[in-house]
C-alpha cells in the first residue's frame, strides 16, 4: 500500500466472521478505521462464530451497537466520523439512504452476484445443489445487493459439503477479494462490472422451521436440506411418534433402493431416511432433544 492510502478513513458497519476477516484486511491494508457499527449477540442464537466485539476492543477500536440502522443518532456519529469510505461486511440491518449518502459504500455478499441475492445465500445456494458459490464486493444501494460489481472471488461446492464448510470457504474468498482490490478501491481506481438483476434471483432469510423434511422428496433434495441446514444451524429435523428428531450428520446411501415407506426407518441396524425415490439416506447421527439416538431406540420407537 503506498503512503497516499494510509490516511483513508473508514466507518465499517460488521459482524459475523466475515466481518472479522475483513475488517483485519482493512487494518492491515492501513485504513483507518474510526468507528465499527456491530451488533450485540443474540442470548437466543448459537454464537459459532467470531467476535467483532473482542476485535475491536482488542485493536482499540470504537465501536457501536445500536438497534436501529435508521436512527437520527447513528447517522450523526457516521457523518461526525467525515469517513472517506464505508463498509459493509455481513451486518444485518439494511442501511438507508441516509446514511449510504455519507460517503461511498461497499458491502460483502457471500454468492457471485448476481446469484443468490438476499439474505442467507450460502444455504440457499446448497440447498439448490449449486457447485460454485464464492464472495462478491459491491457497491451499496438502497436495493439490496444490486450494486456494481466491484471484485469477486469464487469457491467450489463439493457434493457433501455442508453449509457451515461452505461458509467457511467463503469467509476466505471474502478475505482475498477484499484484499486483491483494496489498493486499488482506496486510490478510487476499482473496476465496476455491472450487476445484471435479469440473472440469478432474490432469497429472504430461513427459519428453522424450513428445516423441515418432506420425505416424499427425491433423496438428493432431502439430502441438500441437509447439508443446507446441519449443524451448527438448526437442522433438518423430522416427527415421528410424538418426538422431533434432528439429522446431524448424513450421507446419500449407495445401497439399493428400499421397498419401504417414506420417513425414518432401521435397517441392519442402521438408522435411514426412505425418500420419495426409494432411495436412502444414510443418517450416521440422530439427535432427540440434543441427545444422541441409537438404532435399537429408534426402532423401539417406531414400533411401540
């Protein structure tokens, strides 16, 4: 980085272990970063991943957690900042017109844009079978993620990675990209691709009742769900008996196909999932309550 980016300040709106990444690279690369807008961890989600919190406390940098991306006072301590670049690096709330009028603002996406835009799209892209995803640096607009294309980075989807692998790839693709344009992005010599919004499409965030199987499905499609959705996300899960069951951890079976009826089933003492096709899933790891299942269980279980 030469001398005449050093002094280029930045408010970086982060969170999540992309915002950790990227904000390091930001550090690194000799921004200087004024302020952090994050978010204050959820008591009622599973933290897995990486503080921007203790990053900030740990480089000293100030940092706010406020509730609302709309308020009065969050744009007043942007705009006191005099920033002459804002990030976005996986911070939840949309940022207004408001704020995004501040200084120019660029925001991470984790999916080649213009595919899978919108909320979550590293599980919506392996619950669709996709073989490639990666991470897109854009320009922000009050639409979201329909900003120029500034730099992209892919990475492979293999055929039993699950999400939380997937994401983890991501997170590294976020790191290089951001790092391979950044000098170019502070001397305000980026490149800009259009972002065609006639391709890929918009996804809104997932619940854990999307979670949901439908054994009547193809085992491929119940097996993506899967791999979208393992832990440390919710789950797919499944009733039977009165008890929700939680797959942790599955492969698509080779075996033949079973002439049994869609749903949970045991077979030489291996716990399956029978799919709409006749085709199994291979269920190495069934949580009832969090607590592990057995096959002679589960089979006391279904036929009690």
């Amino acid at each position: 980085m030469s001398n005449d980016t050093k002094n280029k300040r930045a408010v970086v709106f982060a969170y999540h272990n992309v915002g950790v990444r990227c904000l390091k690279v930001l550090l690194a690369g000799g921004v200087d970063v004024a302020l952090v807008v994050t978010h204050e961890d959820s008591a009622t989600e599973n933290i897995w991943f990486e503080s921007v919190i203790s990053l900030c406390q740990a480089e000293g940098i100030p940092y706010i957690t406020p509730g609302d991306a709309n308020s009065p006072e969050l744009l007043a301590q942007v705009a006191a900042c005099k920033p002459d670049l804002m990030f976005s690096f996986y911070y939840r709330n949309m940022l207004p017109a408001s704020l995004l009028a501040v200084a120019p603002a660029f925001n991470m996406h984790g999916s080649l844009l213009p595919q899978y835009r919108g909320r979550a799209p590293v599980n919506w892209a392996v619950l669709h079978g996709a073989t490639e995803t990666g991470a897109t640096l854009h320009e922000m607009t009050v639409k979201p993620d329909a900003g120029a294309i500034v730099a992209q980075s892919a990475v492979p989807i293999l055929p039993d990675d699950t999400a939380f692998e997937v994401f983890g790839k991501v997170t590294v693709a976020a790191e290089q990209c951001l790092w391979r344009v950044l000098p170019a992005l502070l001397i305000g010599a980026a490149p800009r691709t259009v972002n065609d919004l006639t391709q890929g499409g918009y996804f809104g965030g997932r619940k854990p009742e999307d979670g949901r199987i439908d054994w009547s499905q193809p085992a491929s499609q119940v097996y993506n769900l899967h791999r979208a959705v393992a832990p440390p996300y919710p789950g797919a899960f499944t009733d039977a008996g009165g008890q929700r069951y939680v797959i942790e951890r599955a492969r698509l079976s080779r075996s033949a196909p079973a002439h049994l009826p869609p749903g949970l089933a045991v077979v030489d003492n291996r716990i399956v999932g029978v799919c709409g096709d006749g085709r199994l899933l291979a269920i190495s790891s069934l949580l009832a309550d969090g607590v592990p299942v057995t096959p002679a269980q589960l089979q006391q279980r279904l036929t009690a």
